[in-house]
C-alpha cells in the first residue's frame, strides 16, 4: 500500500478516479459528471491523494481551499466498497491534514450528507431546536459522521433541506494547526 499525490503522479490513474466516483456517489454515476469532476480535483491549488495498493487505486481523498487557504474543504473521500472498514480512510485523513498544515492551514471542514435518512436529523424541523437535535443525534444505517467523529472531526452545524426537504448536510469541522 502507498500513498501518491494524485495531481502530481495521477495521471495512469484517472480511469480508476472516474470509476471510484461512479461506483460510490449516485452524482457521478453518469461518466460525464465523474470526469468533470476528476478535472476539478486534478486542479493545481488543490490536493490530491490517493491509496493504491498493486497499481490499483482503492481510495482517495481531495482538499479545496477555502477562506483565503485558512481552511481546506475535504471533497471527497472516497474508500472502494470492498476495502472500507480496514484503515484505509483514516490513513488517508492522516497524510491530508499533514499536508494541509504544511500548507499553513487551520482547519479542515466537511459536509457530510444526510440523503438517505440515515441518522435522526433527517425528515425533522431543524429550524427549531437545532442543537438539541445535534446533541442527540443518532447514527440510524451506517452514517459516515461517526467515522469523521473518530477521527476527530466535531459536528459544527446543520444546513437543513440541503439534500431536499427532510434531507440535511451535516457540517464537520476540525483544527489541525494552533499557531
């Protein structure tokens, strides 16, 4: 296993980025919106790692910056369905905040969508006792925050309906540099 820079050696792995996009996120299950978005991701300003294991790309990970690059966005994560589950993820969340410390950000954030009502926020009124309702929330089918609250990342807020109406965005956020 190792992980390359994606926007510097990424190039024979496009097809795999392609692929991994279409076979995890119902977006991008149309070849053109998948290669559209791997050209965003191939962006220069942007990071771009991948785990590959035998010249196979099986996960990877993109950063955005944001806020004047004081913050980095992570879009995506991406894990291979049948990898998930071993590491690979956190691996990849470890060498990202390096990365983006080194390029002298603070904080990495995240919105981790609700679409398939997943945890308790989704189908509710988050306009009325919103942070109650983020105190007590509860992972329903398999939710990613829980992965991100493992890795330290902390629920920051909610965009209600942002996936349609009952269907929230969970906003994440962590600080990865003090000074």
């Amino acid at each position: 296993m190792k992980i390359v820079d994606l926007i510097k050696d990424g190039k024979p792995y496009i097809k795999q980025m392609i692929e991994l996009l279409q076979t995890t996120f119902a977006c991008y299950a149309n070849i053109e919106d998948a290669t559209q978005e791997v050209e965003l991701l191939l962006s220069e300003e942007r990071i771009l790692l991948g785990v590959v294991i035998d010249d196979i790309l099986i996960g990877l990970i993109g950063g955005i910056p944001t806020y004047n690059g004081n913050v980095y966005e992570l879009h995506p994560l991406v894990i291979h369905h049948e990898y998930k589950k071993k590491g690979y993820g956190t691996q990849l969340i470890r060498v990202f905040e390096e990365e983006v410390k080194k390029r002298g950000a603070y904080t990495i954030y995240l919105g981790s969508d609700d679409e398939y009502n997943q945890t308790s926020l989704s189908n509710q009124d988050l306009y009325e006792d919103l942070w109650d309702k983020i105190k007590n929330i509860k992972n329903l089918n398999n939710h990613p925050y829980e992965f991100y609250l493992k890795n330290g990342f902390k629920i920051v807020g909610v965009v209600p309906d942002a996936n349609g109406l009952g269907k929230p965005d969970i906003m994440m956020a962590k600080r990865v540099r003090d000074k």
